[in-house]
C-alpha cells in the first residue's frame, strides 16, 4: 500500500480537480435548478459513508472472531471515517433541502436513520475514547450494529413515504448527469481510501508505541 499511496494521492487529485468541470457543464434539473448540483458531492458523500460503514462492520466482525489487532485498527479508522463522512452528509443535506422543500430538516425516515446512524458511530468513539480496558470489543459489537443500519437506511425511502427521493433517482439519471455523479462518486472513494489507509497506519503506529512504553516501565 505505501507504494500505490503516491499514485493514488496524485489520481485523487486529478479526479477531484476536474470534478467542477463536469459539474458546471452537467445540465441543470428542470425544477431544482442550480442548487441539484450539490446532488453530485451530497450523494457521492453518502455512498462513500455506507462504504466505510461497511468497512467497519467487517473489520469488527474480524477483530471479534478471529482476534486480530490489525481488523481492529482498520475498524477503528473506519468508523472516524464514517463519523466525518456522515457530518459532511448531515450539513450538505439541509443545505439541499433549504432550497428544494423549503425547510432545513425533516423528520421523515432517511433523515432521521442516518442521524441515528452516525449516532451509532459517535457510541463507538466515544467507547474507545472513555471505556476502558476491553472497550475495543464491546466497540466492535456497536461497529458491527452501525453496520446492520446501512440496509435499513438506503431502503427507508422505499418503505416509507417521505420528501426525500426514493432511490431509483441515481439508475434513472440522464446520461448527461450520470457520468459527472459516477466520476464524484470514484473522486470520494479514492479519497475515501488514501485516508483509511493513512489512519489505519497511524494507529498501528499509537499501538506500536504504546507497546514501547510499556516495555519501558517494566
């Protein structure tokens, strides 16, 4: 991985510096207007937060049945991840909405399980963060719940109504939309994976010194 870092930090760069071209020559949607292109970051964002969800929940289920330390680092950093990503959703959200329903926030079922869900990943922070000795594992059950959510939440909008679209807005796109969104949706990703990447490596790094120092006082 230390060796494709460089070339995927240099690939990532490049798909998000030409990303705002394909934006500003992407077609305005006929009611929203010029406000839908938020569309291309909020969605990228939040299919790039289920990804790291996911992550999480299979590094955890790794690190409780199969004890490995490594899991555990590529679930913790996953998890901040899922944290940062889901902050990104909840502001570029109601940024959207304030313009396409005329409200800031409602309560309907996509909004809500998502704010329960990164919730869910806040508890895993802040068990590692304050549980104590042997928290990492009762963190991983909670990774692994966070997890379980995704389903529920991408299917909210089909099994409820709500003022949040349904998801088949993304298969129906214009074709004229659709590469612009799927060129964001491979910018986050590839930034998605230079950062777990990075944090999975400095916490190996935490635990490596963390071993010193007990070596130390003994």
């Amino acid at each position: 991985m230390r060796r494709l870092f460089p070339v995927l930090l240099v690939l990532c760069m490049a798909l998000f510096a030409y990303a705002p071209f394909l934006i500003l020559n992407a077609p305005y949607e006929s009611t929203m207007g010029l406000v839908q292109k938020i569309f291309y970051f909020h969605v990228s964002t939040a299919i790039t937060m289920f990804v790291s969800a996911f992550t999480c929940g299979i590094a955890s289920a790794i690190f409780l049945f199969g004890r490995r330390p490594a899991a555990d680092r590529v679930g913790f950093a996953a998890a901040e991840l899922t944290v940062l990503l889901g902050l990104v959703v909840l502001i570029s959200g109601p940024l959207w909405a304030r313009k396409a329903w005329g409200l800031w926030w409602q309560w309907d079922a996509r909004l809500t399980s998502t704010l329960v869900m990164w919730l869910v990943f806040q508890a895993y922070l802040l068990l590692r963060r304050f549980g104590g000795p042997g928290s990492e594992k009762l963190a991983a059950a909670v990774g692994l719940f966070g997890a379980a959510l995704v389903p529920f939440v991408y299917w909210s909008v089909n099994m409820w109504r709500t003022v949040h679209p349904t998801t088949n807005v993304v298969p129906t796109l214009d074709a004229s939309m659709r590469g612009p969104f799927l060129w964001c949706v491979a910018a986050f990703l590839c930034l998605y994976v230079l950062l777990l990447a990075a944090r999975t490596e400095l916490e190996k790094r935490r635990a490596r010194l963390d071993e010193l120092y007990l070596a130390l006082e003994d």
